[in-house]
C-alpha cells in the first residue's frame, strides 16, 4: 500500500535516489538493464521503473458527456 503519497512524490523521491550519484537516472537504468540481459537475468523491474519515470506526469481529465442533459 502506497499511503497517502502521490505519485509526483513517489517520482521524484527515486529520480532523487537514482540520480545520487550526479548521472542521468534514465541512462543509469538503462545501463541496469543491459548488465542483467547480458546475465540473463530478469528486467521486467527495472524496465518497468524506467517506464514510470519517463511517462508524463498527470494528466488533466475533462468531462465526458455521453449525450445532453434534459
């Protein structure tokens, strides 16, 4: 259970801890990922983190009117 942390928290909290060592987290990742497909280790993980930190951030909803109001 994640709490009552939003996800913009949570984004920034590991682009923090990932980017601690003054490097892209991105290309940190990346280089992650490549070193466990050499290994032959699973990745689902880390590319799964690389995907939430490079998905936009929220997104602003509007209305959705199936038909017009009587």
């Amino acid at each position: 259970m994640i709490g009552t942390k939003k996800l913009s928290t949570i984004r920034k909290e590991i682009e923090q801890a990932l980017a601690s060592t003054g490097e892209d987290p991105i290309k940190r990742l990346e280089r992650r990922i490549a070193f466990a497909k050499r290994k032959g280790d699973s990745t689902e993980v880390i590319e799964g983190l690389k995907r939430f930190l490079e998905s936009p951030g929220k997104r602003k909803r509007g209305r959705h009117r199936v038909g017009a109001k009587k």
